[in-house]
C-alpha cells in the first residue's frame, strides 16, 4: 500500500524510535550537525561482514513480503528465494529474457563508486538490496533523481532519464534512475546511512571513483553529498516517512550484522544533521501560528497561536539545533524566543502529533 503522505506523519513518526537496543545511541545526547553524524558513525562502524554470498541468507529474514516472497522495490515480480535447482529465482548467471526471471543483489551506492568486490561495503545489507536482474542492469551506476521524460520505466514504475533541472530537484540535467514514490525515503535512507557508516573513507571513494553516481556526493566526509542530490534526498526523507517494513528490515540487518541504520531508527538525525530541504517554505499542520517579526531586526521572535505547543526547535540550514525548548510558557497564547543570534533558521513548533515548520531570519 503506498505511504500516507500526510504533513502530521512526516513529523511524528519522525520523533519515534524503532526499536533499537536499550542505550544504543546514548552517546548522540545533545549533538547536532556532523559532530552527531560523526558519532553514529562510532556506534554503527565495524559491524560483522556476513560476505557477499550471505546476502542471500540476510535477505530471507530482511526482505520478505507477507506472502513469503522476496520484497523488490524495483519490481512488482514475486521471486522465490532460494537457488533455481531449488525452485528458486537467485541469479545463476545467465541472462534473463525479462522482468520477474531472475533477482540480485543491488548496490544502491554502486560499486564503481567504492571499488568492486570491496569489503565490507560489497557486502553490507543496510545498502545493498535485492532487485530485479534486468531493472538492476538498467539503473546500471546512474545516481537517484527526479526522471523529467523518461527513457525506460520498469513494470513498477521505476524510471530512467534526464534529471528534472528544476524544483527541488534543480542543478543537475544528466541521466538518472528514480523509484516509485513509496519507497524514495527508503532509498534517501539507504544513502545517509552508506555516508554515515562509511564517513572516513567518502574522501577516498571520491577520488578515486568513475561512477557516474558521483555526482551524488561532494568528497566531503561531514555534508557527503552535492547540493542537489542532498536537496532531493532529505525532499524524498520527508515526502516518505520511515515505513514498516524498513522497521522490520532493520532489525533484521542488526540480528545478522550487529549494526542499524539509524536514520531508520530516529528520523529526526536526518534534519539534526542535514537540515531540511532548500526551498522548504511551511510545513503546517498545526492550526493557526503567526510568527513575528520575520525578518526580525531586534534579535527576538514571537510566535502566536491558541495550541499549547510541546516544544520548539530553532534549527540552523547546516542541521545545527540552535535552541530546544520543551513545554515553553506562553503569555497571552504567545511564546517568545529572545537573544537570538543573526543568521537564517528553521522553528519547528510541535503539538501533541501535529508539526509546523516555518522560515525565520534574524537580521
């Protein structure tokens, strides 16, 4: 079933956590911007390297569909697991003659990018999925974007073409692959974890890559990735919040590798650390906020409305949490922010499950 796209959703499944261990990230409290990305790199590197041929054995508990067959989100085939000696749709090397013949294991960071056969990114589940041999061959290394008129659609609707070079998906015109729309935020996920997990040798791949997925990342080992596919990727985050079945595919992972995709795990790091994306204008949900004066010339912001706010988040565009006020007071159903440094920010008001996200600059 396609994922509910409501404004309320993008917010408070964002706040959950999914079931991770006890403590697991204690060691995050009260970091924002990349000194946090830099500490879930430090809970989730060296997990355990299952090996490439253990992807199959990972994806019968991580990628499963209700029915009992493998989950693909580039196709709509239903594959069985298992060898085709065994009746089974595992790829035995030969080339199919379609869709829904043969499924593989598919490097949503390619190869190319990394070095082929390197471990343990050649063999890490959190990125690398089943899919399709013929769609898989399709998307071939070509980065993640927003397809304008496409040149192939699989039976699914995934597409491939030119880039959108506009709207969120502006500054970048050459060909790209795009999943359906219920599984863009899984895919937006998928990457910030391989930048997350992989965040000391990203300078390293850069360099040294001629995948044309490159295009995706900046060389950097804090931001990771080039404005443009930053911008659609956290768009993609927030248009698609974190679903069941990447709850389930999560842990699943954990159980074999010992580590978790945290962004799966608590959707608010995306934003803690990456911000939201340009051109976000208002995310309202809540029903009726006033804040004023925007621009605001005095260093003080006041924000009215008759809800009782829960909290109230001031956020740099670099994901830093500038302020974090839980259960504010108000006087007169107006809650003031004073002392605030100069600079453009995100507030994300919050009350009970419903969120407002609005632009402020401080002159």
């Amino acid at each position: 079933m396609k994922k509910l796209y409501s404004l309320i959703a993008l917010f408070s499944i964002a706040l959950t956590f999914a079931q991770a261990p006890a403590n697991y990230y204690n060691s995050t409290n009260n970091l924002t911007g990349y000194q946090l990305k830099t500490a879930l790199y430090n809970i989730i590197k060296d997990h355990n390297d299952r090996g490439y041929a253990g992807l199959y054995t990972t994806y019968q508990t991580s990628d499963v569909k209700t029915n009992g067959k493998v989950w693909d989100m580039y196709s709509n085939c239903d594959f069985t697991f298992g060898t085709v000696a065994n009746g089974g749709n595992q790829d035995n090397g030969t080339n199919p003659s379609g869709e829904c013949v043969f499924f593989n294991r598919e490097h949503t960071v390619p190869q190319s990018y990394f070095g082929n056969n390197a471990l343990p990114m050649y063999a890490d589940a959190h990125f690398v999925l089943p899919t399709d041999k013929i769609v898989n061959a399709r998307r071939d290394d070509y980065p993640f974007g927003k397809v304008g008129s496409a040149s192939y659609t699989s039976a699914n609707g995934s597409k491939l073409g030119n880039n959108l070079n506009s709207g969120y998906s502006a500054g970048y015109s050459s060909t790209v692959f795009e999943p359906i729309d219920e599984y863009k935020g899984d895919f937006a996920r998928l990457l910030f974890y391989f930048a997350t997990r992989y965040e000391t040798q990203l300078a390293g791949f850069y360099t040294s890559s001629s995948s044309t997925s490159k295009a995706m990342f900046d060389g950097s080992s804090g931001k990771a990735f080039s404005n443009t596919f930053l911008n659609i990727l956290l768009t993609w985050n927030l248009q698609d919040p974190v679903s069941a079945k990447e709850i389930t595919r999560n842990n699943a992972i954990y159980a074999r590798q010992g580590n978790r995709n945290p962004f799966i795990d608590n959707n608010s790091y995306v934003t803690s650390i990456w911000g939201l994306p340009l051109g976000t204008e208002t995310f309202d949900t809540l029903a009726t906020v006033s804040v004023y004066p925007n621009p605001s010339n005095n260093h003080r912001i006041n924000i009215e409305t008759e809800q009782i706010l829960d909290e109230i988040q001031l956020i740099s565009v670099n994901g830093q949490l500038m302020q974090q006020i839980k259960n504010p007071n108000a006087q007169n159903n107006t809650y003031t922010l004073e002392n605030l440094p100069s600079g453009f920010y995100f507030l994300k008001l919050t009350s009970e499950n419903q969120s407002s996200v609005k632009k402020v600059i401080i002159n």
